[in-house]
C-alpha cells in the first residue's frame, strides 16, 4: 500500500494545479526562508501537497474539488495533525490572485509557529 501512494504521489506531482506551481516555484531550493519543502508528500497514507520537516508543516492547495469533499479533508487533517504536523490550507484564488499575500500569509504562520522538538523530546 506504501508503494502505491508514493507511486500516486509522484504522479501527483506531474500533473499540479496552476497554483500548486506558483507555490512550489515560491517555496522550491529554499527559496522561502531557507526551508526544505517536499511537493506531494505521503504521511500517514495521505498525500499533502507541500511539506516541511523542520517545521512540521503541511500546506495544502484547495481548488474546487475540495468543496465536494470536505469530510474527507477534515478526516485527512485530523490524522495528519495527529502526528504533530500543523496543515495550512490556502485557496487556489489566493494564490493566483495575490501570490504576494499568500506568500505573507505562509510567513506568519512559520514565523509564528515554533521549530518542534525532535519526536521523543520534551515529553
């Protein structure tokens, strides 16, 4: 089953939205405060579109398809966070119509969110 989704996810990755390209030109070689992102990462049998393991962040581009879905999105999110990794959702509008503000947005959050403890640390 692991091989399938990381199979999907490299498919995933061949076929982005506009706006999940935007993101990834803005966050790609760390171009975005120096931090290492993954596009279409597998976590807990899920794919998010956009992910950094320093910060344990997950940034997901919701497009249409999202509204037809949205329970599956919630249950997504809800065993993701589980495992300690905080997913940011940002629409494809705002992305396409005002990368700048995205970009800002995406910032705060890092900016506000402190770099977590190694799994196993501080407990």
């Amino acid at each position: 089953m692991k091989e399938i989704k990381k199979i999907f996810a490299r498919t995933l990755r061949q076929d982005q939205t506009k706006a999940e390209k935007i993101v990834w030109e803005l966050l790609r070689k760390r171009k975005f405060k120096n931090l290492k992102f993954r596009r279409q990462h597998v976590i807990e049998g899920f794919v998010v579109d956009f992910y950094c393991h320093e910060f344990r962040l997950g940034i997901e581009v919701d497009g249409g398809i999202h509204l037809k879905r949205k329970d599956y999105d919630r249950l997504r999110q809800a065993v993701i966070e589980a495992e300690g990794i905080k997913v940011v959702r940002i629409q494809n509008s705002e992305v396409i119509g005002n990368r700048k503000r995205a970009l800002k947005r995406l910032e705060e959050i890092i900016d506000y969110r402190p770099i977590p403890l190694p799994l196993g640390e501080g407990s």
